[in-house]
C-alpha cells in the first residue's frame, strides 16, 4: 500500500471515528432544551470578562442560539444592553434550571442611559436568546429548561 492511499485511508477514518469518539466521550458543545423540545446551541460566558462583554458589538445571533451567563454562585443579576446591536430576551434562570423572570431588552442607543434588567430572584444562569424566542416556545416563568454543560 502507497504512502499516499495509507494518508487518504487514515484522513477517511479520522473524519469517520473521530466525532463518534467525541459523542462518546460526552464532548458535544453546550446546549439547552426548551420544554417544548428544541435545541438552543449555546456560548458560554463564564469568566468575569466573558459575562462582561456578553453579546457587545455582535450585530446578529443566529436562530436557537444563545449565550449562557454562568455566576460563580446564585445571586440577584443585573443586566444592560450598553453596546449590545441585538433585541434580546434576557432569562434568569435559578440552580434547580426554572426559569424566574424574563425580560424583554432592547438596544440603548447611544449616549442615553440605558434600563436595568434585573432577575426577580437569586439566579445562577442568565440566557440571552434573540426577542420573542420566550413567547414563540411558550417560555415563562416556572418553565424547566435542560441544561447540557459539558
């Protein structure tokens, strides 16, 4: 067998067992299911300057995307949309995954003061999805999402 037929056979197979490996090591990206059964692919934002900049400056989230604010520990939040281009639904969330309040947040436009969004609650989770994505999956409060953290 030629040095070149061995690279394309191993290129096949990597590209065959490498993700069937990975699926079963349990290394999928991070997601939420909804409790209507979809499936939010989601960023995580988890260190201080990740929950910082959050969505700043992304002028698009695509559909059942999202970003997941992780807090060290479950506490009161508070969110603003300064720099933030998307219309977003902003989540809060507590450790047992039910869903406290949500709030609709449009961008601040520029030089204004922009509107607190805080959770109605200690929270451990904040998910930002795109506006309306709550009421189009019949979210509220009460409602148990699944979250899949690898």
């Amino acid at each position: 067998m030629t040095r070149k037929l061995k690279n394309i056979i191993l290129s096949v197979l990597s590209v065959l067992i490498i993700p069937i490996i990975l699926s079963a090591c349990g290394t999928q990206a991070p997601r939420a299911i909804l409790p209507d059964g979809t499936e939010i692919q989601l960023e995580l934002a988890i260190t201080p300057e990740e929950r910082q900049r959050g969505l700043m400056f992304r002028k698009e989230l695509a559909e059942n995307s999202g970003v997941l604010f992780i807090q060290e520990k479950p506490m009161n939040a508070g969110f603003w949309m300064k720099n933030t281009l998307i219309p977003l639904d902003i989540i809060f969330i507590d450790e047992n995954n039910k869903i406290v309040n949500i709030e609709p947040a449009v961008p601040c436009p520029p030089d204004t003061e922009c509107p607190l969004y805080k959770s109605a609650s200690e929270v451990l989770y904040i998910l930002e999805l795109n506006l309306n994505t709550s009421k189009k999956h019949n979210l509220q409060p009460g409602s148990k999402l699944e979250l899949l953290i690898p």
